[in-house]
C-alpha cells in the first residue's frame, strides 16, 4: 500500500513538473509575442518622436498614472489575491471565491477613482516638483495635459489586472499572458496611425485604446466562464481580511517599485533634454530579456509554491524554487552579457531611423551599458520575491524593497551629476544588487536552507558567461561599425547582429553543457523526450 501511495506521489509530482514546463512555454510565448510587439512600438516611437523634448514629457507623463495602477490595483490583484482566491477554490468553495473577488473589485474601483480624481486635480504641482522639475515650461504642460489623459489606463488595466489574478488564480495563464499583446498593439495604432494627426496627444489615445483591450479579452473570458461583476461590500467577510492583510505590505511593494522610477525620471529631468527620453528606451531594450525570462517563469511557481506551502509541502517548495532559479541563471548571464557587449549596434539595428539621431543613439547605449549587469539582480528579485509571497509574507520583501528605493535615490544624487544617465543606470544597478543579496540571505533562513547545487552550477554558467564576453568582444567593436546608419542601411546588418548573436549563445550553451550544468542538461533532456514522443506519433 505504501507502495502505491509513493508511486502515485511521483506520478503525481511528474506530472506536476510537466504542467509546469507547459504553463511555462505558454506564458514566455506570450510575453515574447508582447515583448516583440513592444519592441515594435518602441521602434515606431523612436522614428516618430525620437529623444525629442515632447517625448520627454510623455515619458514624464506616464509616472502618476502608472503608480496608480501598480499600487492600487495590481496591488490588490497580484499575489494577495491570488492565494485567497486559489485557496477558496481548491476547498470547493467557488461562491465564496465569487464573493471575494466581487468585493476587492469593489473596493479597488472606488479606491481608484477617488485616487484619480486628487491625482487629476493635483496634475500640475506633482509634475513640477517631484516627477519632472527640470524640463521647460512647456513641457511640463504638456506632460500636466497628458497626465489627465493617461489617467484613463490604469483604470482599464487596473480591470484587466482583476482579471489576470482571477484567471491565474484558476491556473488559466494563457490568456493573462496575451492580454498585453493587445495592450503593445493598442500603442502601435496610436504611433503609426493616430501620431501623424495628433502629435504626442495620438500615442496617449493608443494607449487608452490597448488598455481597453487589454481589459476586454479577459472579462470576456470570465464572462463566458460564468463570473458576473455584482458590486459587493462585504468588508466583514474574514477572507477579505486576509487579503488586506497580504496587501498592506504588498502595496507599499508596489509604490516603491514606482517611486523608484520616478526618481529616475526627476533625476534625468534635471540634466536637460533628451536624457528622461533615452534613459526610458535603455530601460525598455533592458525589459526585453527581463520579460521572457523572469517574469514568465515567476508568473507560473507563484501559485505552485503556494499550493505547496499551503499543504506543507516545503520540500518541493525548496526544489521547485531551485529549479526555477537554475533555469533563470542559466539564460539571464548571457542576455546580460549580450546587452552590454552589442549595445550600441542593437540601439542602432533598431532606433536609428528618422527623429532618432546618432546624439540618441549615444545617450541610450551609455545607459544601457550601466543597466546590463543589473539584469541578473533584476531577474531573481522578481523570483525570489514571488517565493515570499507564496509564504504568505509580503512585509519582507516590501521592507527591502524600501531600502532599495533609499539606496536607489541616494546613489542617484551621488552619481547623476558626474555620470549623467550612466550614473542614473549604475545607482539602479547597484540598489537593485543589495536587494537582490539581502532577499537570498532571508529566504534562506525562512526555508531552512534552500540552493544545493546552486552556487556550483552559477560558477560554471558564470565560466561560460566570461568565455562567451571574452569572444564577443572581438566582435562588438567591429559590428558596431558594420550596424552604423551612416554608412547605408541594409537588411544584411541586422542580419550580421542576429547571426553574431547566436553564434556567441551557442558558444554559451556548449560551454555549459560541457560544464556539465544541470539546467542545460534537463533542457536537453526534455528536448530529447518531446523528440522521442513525436516520432512514437509519426
């Protein structure tokens, strides 16, 4: 009987880790569709508006609205909503789930509103003095303008946030993760078709047509799976306790996270024109990897290791965070590597068309080469973090969080000056380091020891990573010259780029499998099983 037991445990737990993988697959397909659309609007953007001082100020302008959506409803809808939910719906109790989501939904929308309304009214002092105190009169109009404009977005992504958390809450990822594409589309109308007509005004509409189909998508899909919106205020319901409970620290998370940007964005202000503009293009270039591979990869262990740790399954909570960390490393190094060594030809290959000049070029590729090295920090904060959360705890990471932003603002005060938006990079770079180190040092301890093995396959994928800089420093000098606008376009540059790029990852891979890393071998291993199983089809 024993027996049986265990071995209906490990069919159980395989099958687990085979969802996984899928649901895996399925949200990084989605965030590398999003992720490309995006770069696609960014590149539509760059030609149209390039480091002008109007998009300095629609970049200054996105801050409020933006902090808005991620404290209040992302906030309430990210992961302390999530276990809540999930836990009422694993005990079978879908009309109390209902209920809950039903009352956080109202709340946050009144929340919003009333958080809309003094944001609106107080556009133009916030503007002013603590988002974007150094650009020009003018542009600090536009941007107050823009700011009551935007303030349309976080109300309609702050619904579609409400719709991812109770849709991942069901283990339903697809759709949350395709929603952005929408959203990204949504900005390439407004760049592409409604720019020519109305200026910087016509990439805002884009904006608040992407979040309504951000929106959309995925109420249609609770809609059809039978979920109604009946405004409910049930503040007594002891689950949405425990929700505010989770939140509290969460929210705070989220406001620093955003108070972090736009201590950039005042910062790079003060420098004069161009430099908020190209320090957000750095910032975008430096999501792209960050996107596919930590957020997809943290969006699903979020709810499998609350699951875990809801049935005391510690153990597995522990292996499963290894395995994801291993994976992360194993991919992050060398994107991190590739951003620094190939900055300057890929903002090139991409950005340098019409408005976008060689002086933008300059500016974005400085600030990407300080951003770069932070990537890896970037990726297991954003991992680590979720594994807080699925302990239940959001104080700790939120406490940190806050440290960070401190570090974040006094190191910009030290560095913006002499370094200019190199120094605003470095500072982001650096805070986000200390983070990343003391989140490793705490979770550690909360889950009596956890990383056996890690420390032996990031040395060897840290080897590789060197290996790899090494070769393609050879090349970057020279490939800079081969990308250059100015000496012809043709489709045979980004060509060189892209094949430059892979030669480089495949000299990365072979190294670590040589290396022997684990990561790399379970890869090529489950790589041999799905080749295996299509030739059992066919």
């Amino acid at each position: 009987m024993r027996a049986q037991r265990t071995a209906r445990f490990q069919y159980r737990e395989a099958a687990e880790r085979v969802s996984v993988l899928s649901s895996a697959s399925v949200v990084a397909l989605g965030f590398v569709l999003s992720r490309v659309l995006g770069l696609v609007r960014e590149v539509l953007i760059a030609a149209r508006f390039g480091t002008s001082a109007n998009y300095d100020a629609y970049v200054a302008a996105f801050r409020l609205p933006d902090f808005l959506f991620l404290v209040v409803m992302s906030g309430a809808f990210g992961s302390a909503f999530i276990p809540v939910f999930g836990g009422l719906l694993a005990r079978g109790e879908t009309q109390r789930a209902w209920r809950l989501a039903n009352t956080i939904l109202t709340f946050t929308l009144v929340v919003l509103a009333i958080t809309g309304v003094i944001v609106y009214l107080a556009a133009g002092p916030l503007i002013r003095t603590v988002v974007a105190p150094g650009l020009a009169p003018p542009q600090q109009a536009l941007a107050v303008h823009l700011t009551r404009l935007l303030l349309l977005s976080p109300l309609l992504l702050g619904l579609g946030a409400a719709g991812k958390g109770m849709l991942e809450a069901q283990a339903r990822f697809a759709l949350p993760a395709f929603a952005p594409v929408l959203y990204n589309l949504g900005i390439i109308v407004g760049a592409a078709v409604l720019a020519p007509f109305f200026g910087i005004y016509g990439l805002a509409y884009g904006v608040v047509l992407g979040a309504l189909g951000h929106m959309g998508i995925q109420f249609l899909a609770l809609y059809a799976n039978g979920w109604r919106f009946i405004p409910t205020w049930d503040l007594h319901d002891p689950q949405v306790g425990e929700v505010a409970r989770l939140m509290g620290p969460r929210v705070i998370g989220q406001a620093a996270f955003q108070v972090n940007m736009i201590v950039m964005t005042n910062f790079a202000s003060r420098l004069g024109p161009q430099h908020v503009s190209s320090l957000n293009y750095a910032y975008q270039l430096f999501m792209l990897p960050h996107g596919v591979l930590a957020l997809s990869l943290s969006t699903v262990i979020f709810p499998l290791m609350a699951q875990d740790v809801a049935r005391g399954l510690l153990d597995r909570a522990r292996a499963m965070l290894n395995q994801s960390l291993d994976a992360l490393l194993l991919f992050t190094l060398p994107a991190s590597a590739g951003l620094l060594l190939f900055r300057t030809s890929i903002v090139q290959t991409l950005f340098q068309f019409g408005a976008f000049s060689s002086t933008s070029t300059t500016l974005v590729a400085e600030a990407l080469a300080y951003m770069a090295p932070g990537l890896l920090a970037f990726a297991v904060v954003e991992a680590v973090t979720r594994a807080f959360y699925a302990l239940h705890d959001t104080r700790t990471p939120v406490t940190v969080a806050v440290v960070a932003v401190a570090v974040n603002a006094l190191l910009c005060a030290l560095f913006a000056s002499p370094l200019g938006n190199r120094g605003i990079a470095l500072a982001l770079t650096l805070s986000t380091t200390l983070e990343m180190a003391i989140l490793l040092l705490i979770l550690r301890q909360r889950l009596h020891g956890f990383g056996a093995g890690l420390w032996s396959s990031f040395g060897k994928m840290l080897l590789a990573t060197a290996v790899m800089t090494i070769i393609g420093w050879q090349f970057a000098g020279p490939l800079t010259q081969v990308t250059n606008p100015t000496n012809g376009r043709s489709l045979m540059q980004p060509l060189i780029l892209l094949y430059t790029c892979f030669a480089l990852a495949a000299a990365y891979f072979v190294t670590v499998a040589l290396l022997r890393v684990p990561a790399a071998w379970r890869m090529l291993e489950q790589a041999q099983r799905i080749a295996a199983r299509r030739r059992r089809y066919h």
